[in-house]
C-alpha cells in the first residue's frame, strides 16, 4: 500500500509539475466542504475535458504534495500551467467561478 500511495504522489508531483494546463484540487475524504463540492469537481471535469486536466489530491493520502503547496484550508483549487501557479482559491466554490478562472488565463 505504501509504495502505491509513493507512487501515486511521485506522479501526481510530475503532472503538476510538468502539465501544460492542470488544476488541482487538495481535498480531505472527512472534509464536508469537499463532500459539497464532490459534484460540482466532477461536473467541472468534464466542461474542461480536452481544456486542462483535473487532477483530485487527497491531503490524507499525499501529504508530502500538500505541504509542497502549503495547503492549509480544504479543498483548496490551483490553477498551474508548467509548474506555475496562476491561481489559487479555498473553499466551496461554484462551477462558473471555477470556469472563469480558466478563461480568465487561457484566452
């Protein structure tokens, strides 16, 4: 399990690293703020599809990528481009504020 759970960090370490377009969101399973947003992340999903990716961290499960982002409120979103943070934001949020912060760096 524990050399699952390495992998699954080392990749998601890469995919924000190095992803042309990602957004991530640092949740906890016993979080109910990101029990609320569960569905609205999966609808997010899928209008960015062939946009950017979503990528879902567990603070549980990838600490160490969680204290790498210094995350201290969940769920927490960041917007990267190549490593670059271009946005971040804490909280529930709403599918349109999610969207615009995309098109506020994509276009």
């Amino acid at each position: 399990m524990e050399e699952k759970k390495e992998a699954r960090e080392e990749r998601n370490r890469e995919k924000l690293a190095n992803a042309d377009w990602i957004m991530a969101e640092f949740y906890a399973t016993w979080c109910p703020h990101c029990k609320r947003m569960q569905p609205i992340v999966e609808e997010f999903k899928k209008s960015m599809e062939g946009t950017l990716e979503v990528v879902q961290v567990d603070i549980d499960q990838e600490s160490a990528l969680a204290d790498f982002y210094t995350i201290e409120m969940y769920p927490t979103f960041i917007l990267l481009r190549k490593g670059e943070q271009l946005w971040r934001q804490s909280g529930e949020l709403p599918l349109e504020r999610l969207e615009k912060a995309v098109k506020e760096f994509k276009s």
